[in-house]
C-alpha cells in the first residue's frame, strides 16, 4: 500500500518539471521563433536606419553571403572575410549606433560587386564632425588632434594611419569617460593597442617592420599579466596631458616610462593618467596616499599610509631610544 503511495508520488513529482519543460519550449518556440526579427525590434529603438543597414548587414552582418546569378538562376555561398564582418549587436552600442551606413559610407555600395572608385574614397575624419563643436566642447577634439598629430604612429606614416585605425568605426564607444567597471575599461583600451600590436596581419599593413613581440618586449616588468590587467598601455608610452581625459601623444618606445617609482611612489604617475578622473576627489581618504587608487588596485609605494607611517616612526624611535638606555646603564654599572 505504501510503496503504490510512493510510487505514485514520485510520478506527479516528476511529471510535474517535465510538463513545465514541454510548456516553456513552447512558449519559447513562439517568442524566440525568429531571433533575427527580435534583435531588430530592439535595434529600432536606438536607431531609426535599422531596416536601410540590412541592405548593408545582410552580407556584412553575417559570415557568409550569397551570389546569384539572376539570368540562369544560379546560386552559390561565399565566405565574407573576417575584418569586413560587424556584429549588429557591437555598431548598435557604439557612439555612431544613430548613423546609416550610408551616413558614411556613399550610396554606391549598394552595389555589388562594389566598385573600385567608391573604395577610394576619403573617409570624415573626427574632427569634420566634432571639430570646434560646443557639443563637444568636453572631448578637446582639436587638443587630441594636435597630440596625435606629433605620434609615433602618425609621424611613421602619415598617410595610411588615422583617428579610425584605433577607434573602429562600428564599434568604438567611450568607456573611461563613464566607467563603472575599471578593470573591463583597460581591459578594452589595451585591446585596441593589440588590435595590432599582438595581430601580424594588421600591425603589417601599416609598415614594413617586423613584428613585435609585446611579452618579450616587456620582459623587464616583473609580474607582466598582473601589470596589463591593472595599467593601461598609454600610461606607460605616452606624454601625459594636464588637458585632455585620454592623452594622445604615443611617444617612441625609448621615450616609455622605464622606472618602477614613477608608480610605485606617493607621485604616482597613475593619479594624473588611468585614475585622472576620479583623482579629484579627496585625495588622503583615511591618511591613506592616492586613496582613489585602493578602489580597484593596492600599489605598492603608492598607497602608503599616512597614520601607519607615523607609527612605524614612533616605534623606530622608541626603538632607539631603548637601546640608548640601554647602553647608557650598561656604562653606568661599568
Ligand atoms: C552581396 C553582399 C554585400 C552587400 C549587400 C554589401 N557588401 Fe560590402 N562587401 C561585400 C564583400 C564580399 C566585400 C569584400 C570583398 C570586396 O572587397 O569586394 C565587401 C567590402 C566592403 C567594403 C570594403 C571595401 C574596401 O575595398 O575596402 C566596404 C566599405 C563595404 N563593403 C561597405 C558596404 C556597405 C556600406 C554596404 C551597404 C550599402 C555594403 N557594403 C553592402 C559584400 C557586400
Ligand atoms: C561613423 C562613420 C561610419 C559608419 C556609420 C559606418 N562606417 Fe563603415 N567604415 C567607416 C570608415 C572610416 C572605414 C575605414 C576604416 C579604416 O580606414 O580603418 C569603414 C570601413 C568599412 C568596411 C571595411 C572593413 C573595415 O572595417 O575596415 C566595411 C565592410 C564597412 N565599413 C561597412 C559598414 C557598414 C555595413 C555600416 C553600417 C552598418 C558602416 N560601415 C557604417 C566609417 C563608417
Ligand atoms: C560624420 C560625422 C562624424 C564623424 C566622422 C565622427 N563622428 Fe563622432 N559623433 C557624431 C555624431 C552626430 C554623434 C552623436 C551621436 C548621437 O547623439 O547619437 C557622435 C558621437 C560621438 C561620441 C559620443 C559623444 C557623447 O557625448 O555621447 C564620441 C566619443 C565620438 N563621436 C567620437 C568620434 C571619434 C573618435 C571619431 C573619429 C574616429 C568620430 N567621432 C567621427 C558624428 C561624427
Ligand atoms: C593609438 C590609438 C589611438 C589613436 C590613433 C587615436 N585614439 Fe582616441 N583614444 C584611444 C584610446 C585607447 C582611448 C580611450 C577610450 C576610452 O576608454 O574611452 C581614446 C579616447 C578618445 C576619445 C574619448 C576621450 C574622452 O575624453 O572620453 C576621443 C574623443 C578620441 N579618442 C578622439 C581621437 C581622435 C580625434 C583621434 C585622431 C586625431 C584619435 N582619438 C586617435 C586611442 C587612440
Ligand atoms: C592600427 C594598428 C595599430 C594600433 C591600433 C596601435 N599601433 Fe602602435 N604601432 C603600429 C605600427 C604599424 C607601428 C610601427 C610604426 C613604424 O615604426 O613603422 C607601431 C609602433 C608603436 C610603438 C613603437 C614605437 C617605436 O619607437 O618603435 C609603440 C610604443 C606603440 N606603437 C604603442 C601603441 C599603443 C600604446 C597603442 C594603443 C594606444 C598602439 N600602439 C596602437 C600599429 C598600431
Ligand atoms: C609599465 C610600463 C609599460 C606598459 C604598461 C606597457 N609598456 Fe610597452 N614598453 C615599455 C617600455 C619601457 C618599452 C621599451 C622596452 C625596451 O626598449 O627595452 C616598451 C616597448 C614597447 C614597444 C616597442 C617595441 C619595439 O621594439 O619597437 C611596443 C610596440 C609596446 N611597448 C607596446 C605596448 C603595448 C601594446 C602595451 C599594452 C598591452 C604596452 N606596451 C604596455 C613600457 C610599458
Ligand atoms: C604604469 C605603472 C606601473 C609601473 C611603471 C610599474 N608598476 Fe608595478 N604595479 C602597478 C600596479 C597598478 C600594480 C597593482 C596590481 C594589483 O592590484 O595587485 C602593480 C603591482 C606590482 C607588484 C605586486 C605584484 C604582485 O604579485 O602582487 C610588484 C611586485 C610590482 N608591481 C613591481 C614593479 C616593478 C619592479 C616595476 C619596475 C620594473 C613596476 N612594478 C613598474 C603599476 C606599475
């Protein structure tokens, strides 16, 4: 009697996930039947081109597109190579998220194969747009500009390297700006720097040197994985700007900050770099040097404390002034 009880039991209890199951997967069927079209509703409210880009986003959304020959019908799949790719997700949470392709890019690209004059063509820079712009005011486009223009990748070739090779086009987005989250903020500031700097096939386009290899390069710096999770390139190579937020001028790499102390110091130079922004605020929280800093990172020499220095002093005095006793009672019972 009881076992049949039981039995029955452990049939309801697992009936009971297993319809939850079958009714959820309906239900998802119907919501997420076509996740293409649920993207997009979510796309339309940040841009109003949404429907114009995927006649761009139906061949450079994807990872393959179709030719077809429209005479005999044919049709056949190609692969689109991986840098003419954009993720729809990544260009719809970029700062131009609101621009049409075609914003950009001339009308003509529509069509296919595209042809060689539109190719050719001088792309905005920055500073058509921004430039001398109250809206903009913030950024100091025109004080960027300048400390670019004095770089050692503008001075190495000036007429290939430009404000877009680092910040791509489709998927560029302010980060220190606004960050909430320092560590993800270098983690993709560096990744702009290695963008090329750690992929032979872009850094070569740009130059006829051979690679560079960044780890061996870096060799010196003791803990190197620990440093770049916690320091951006730029604070190291380059010239640091009183002016603007992210300094521009990259300098040649003997130029490169080589001493330890320049961080490791109650000086730290990271107070003026990587923790500019928040730097204005009280800076000797709690006696502690730079206590900005102790959000995100403990860095030796520069996170001192004041009362705990203080201390340390008393009890070397204390010290001392014990072993002068001391040595003074031994002279006396001599
Ligand atoms: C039928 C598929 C297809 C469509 C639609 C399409 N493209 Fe392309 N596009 C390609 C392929 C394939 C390449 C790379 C091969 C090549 O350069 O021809 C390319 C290359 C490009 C390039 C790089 C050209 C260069 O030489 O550097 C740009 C820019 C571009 N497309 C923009 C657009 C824009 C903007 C649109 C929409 C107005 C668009 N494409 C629509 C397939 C397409
Ligand atoms: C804010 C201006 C801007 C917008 C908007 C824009 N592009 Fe671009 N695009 C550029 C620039 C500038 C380049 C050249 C980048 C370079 O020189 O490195 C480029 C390059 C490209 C390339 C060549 C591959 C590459 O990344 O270098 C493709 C493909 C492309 N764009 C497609 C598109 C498509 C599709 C859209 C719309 C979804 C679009 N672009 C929107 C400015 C823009
Ligand atoms: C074709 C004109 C044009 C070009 C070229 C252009 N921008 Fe913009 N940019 C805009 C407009 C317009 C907005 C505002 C978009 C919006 O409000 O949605 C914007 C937004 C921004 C923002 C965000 C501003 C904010 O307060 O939210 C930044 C940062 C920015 N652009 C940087 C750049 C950089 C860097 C370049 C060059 C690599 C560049 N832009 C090239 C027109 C342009
Ligand atoms: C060598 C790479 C590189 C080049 C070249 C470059 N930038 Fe930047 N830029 C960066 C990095 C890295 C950031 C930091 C991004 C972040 O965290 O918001 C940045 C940030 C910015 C910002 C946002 C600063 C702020 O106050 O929030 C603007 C605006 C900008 N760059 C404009 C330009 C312009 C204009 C040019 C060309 C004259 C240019 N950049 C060239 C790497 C570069
Ligand atoms: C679009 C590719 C690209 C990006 C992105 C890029 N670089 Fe470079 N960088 C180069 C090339 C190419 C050279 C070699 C220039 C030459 O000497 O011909 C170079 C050279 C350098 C040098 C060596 C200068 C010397 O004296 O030999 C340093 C340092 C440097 N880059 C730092 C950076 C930093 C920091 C960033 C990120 C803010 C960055 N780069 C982003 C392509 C890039
Ligand atoms: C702690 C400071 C520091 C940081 C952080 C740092 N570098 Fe360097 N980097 C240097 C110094 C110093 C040199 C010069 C090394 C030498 O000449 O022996 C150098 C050399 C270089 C060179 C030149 C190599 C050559 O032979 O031309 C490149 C490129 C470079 N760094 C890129 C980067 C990139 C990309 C990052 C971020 C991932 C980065 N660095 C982070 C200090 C730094
Ligand atoms: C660009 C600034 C900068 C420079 C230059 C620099 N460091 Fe650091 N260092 C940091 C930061 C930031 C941390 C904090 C990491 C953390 O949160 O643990 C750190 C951490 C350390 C640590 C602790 C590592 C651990 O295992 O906990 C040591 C040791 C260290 N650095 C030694 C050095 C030495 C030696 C040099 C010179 C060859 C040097 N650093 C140059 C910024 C720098």
């Amino acid at each position: 009697m009881i076992s049949t009880k039981h039995n029955h039991k452990i049939f309801q209890f697992s009936l009971l996930p297993v319809t939850l199951l079958i009714l959820l997967g309906c239900l998802s069927f119907t919501i997420f039947k076509n996740p293409d079209e649920k993207d997009l509703e979510i796309f339309r409210e940040v841009s109003d081109f949404v429907d114009d880009n995927e006649h761009c986003f139906i061949c450079h959304g994807e990872t393959k597109y179709q030719l077809s020959d429209e005479v005999t019908g044919r049709v056949i799949t190609r692969i689109l190579c991986q840098d003419r790719v954009i993720k729809r997700e990544d260009y719809y949470r970029s700062n131009h998220k609101r621009f049409a392709c075609v914003d950009c890019h001339t009308g003509k690209y529509l069509q296919f194969p595209h042809p060689i004059e539109v190719r050719l063509e001088e792309p905005f820079a920055c500073i058509d747009c921004h430039g001398y712009d109250e809206n903009y005011a913030d950024y100091q486009f025109e004080k960027i500009e300048e400390e670019y223009l004095q770089s050692i990748h503008h001075t190495a070739n000036p007429a290939e390297f430009s404000c877009w090779k680092c910040h791509n086009p489709h998927t560029y987005h302010i980060s220190i700006r606004n960050t909430e989250n320092l560590s993800a903020t270098i983690a993709y500031d560096n990744a702009i720097c290695l963008s090329c700097h750690a992929d032979f096939n872009r850094f070569q386009l740009l130059t006829d040197r051979g690679g560079i290899n960044i780890i061996q390069q870096h060799q010196w710096l003791p803990n190197q994985a620990l440093h770049f999770k916690n320091v951006r390139c730029i604070e190291c190579h380059t010239q640091i700007s009183d002016d603007i937020l992210v300094a521009h001028l990259v300098m040649p790499k003997d130029e490169a900050v080589h001493l330890c102390s320049e961080c490791h110091s109650r000086n730290s130079l990271l107070m003026v770099t990587l923790y500019k922004f928040q730097s204005k605020e009280a800076r000797n929280k709690y006696g502690f040097f730079n206590a900005v800093v102790m959000n995100d990172a403990y860095v030796i020499g520069a996170n001192r404390n004041y009362f705990l220095n203080v201390v340390s002093l008393v009890i070397f005095g204390l010290t001392f002034l014990g072993i002068i006793i001391h040595i003074g009672f031994r002279i006396f019972n001599k």
